[in-house]
C-alpha cells in the first residue's frame, strides 16, 4: 500500500493530465535554460580571463634593483642606540 499523501498526488497526476504535461514541460524549460545561462557564463569568464590577463602590453616599465642610500643618523652615530630586530634577537640570545 501507498502511503496517503503519495495516493493522492498520483490521483492528482492522473486526474489532470494537460496540468501534469505543462509543469513538467515547465520544469524542463527552466532546468535547460539555467543550464544553457550558465554554461555560457563559465565561457565567458573564461574568454574574458584570456582577453584582460594573457595579453602582453606593448610597453614592458620596469625598475633596478638597487641598494637603498645610507641615512643620515646612520652615517653619523653608526653605533647608536636603534638597532634592527635581528641584531636584537642576536644581542638577546647571546646575553643568555
């Protein structure tokens, strides 16, 4: 035996069966356009992903690397009281 509310959802079903066909034709409308929507948004954040990030610019700006210049205290107090954070884990470790 069926359940109760199982019976009378088939019932409904048989009884209605233009009703039946259009929802289900509904649902499979709305299934395959959001699947259509949304496989054609994944592409399109693809292409746009190749288009904005794998060009190459027609002008390459670039810096050197170089050595920072010497500061003023440090040039004229070269043992003066601020020192950096790893001579100071150095200068702790080693008073122990």
């Amino acid at each position: 035996m069926t359940p109760l509310p199982l019976s009378i959802a088939f019932a409904h079903l048989r009884a209605r069966k233009r009703q039946t066909a259009v929802s289900i034709g509904g649902v499979m409308l709305g299934v395959a356009i959001f699947i259509g929507i949304g496989g054609m948004m994944n592409g399109f954040h693809s292409y746009l992903l190749s288009q904005l990030v794998d060009t190459n610019p027609h002008i390459v700006i670039s810096d050197e690397i170089r050595q920072a210049a010497p500061q003023p205290l440090t040039t004229l107090h070269p043992d003066g009281a601020i020192r950096s954070a790893a001579s100071r884990g150095r200068r702790r470790s080693s008073m122990r």
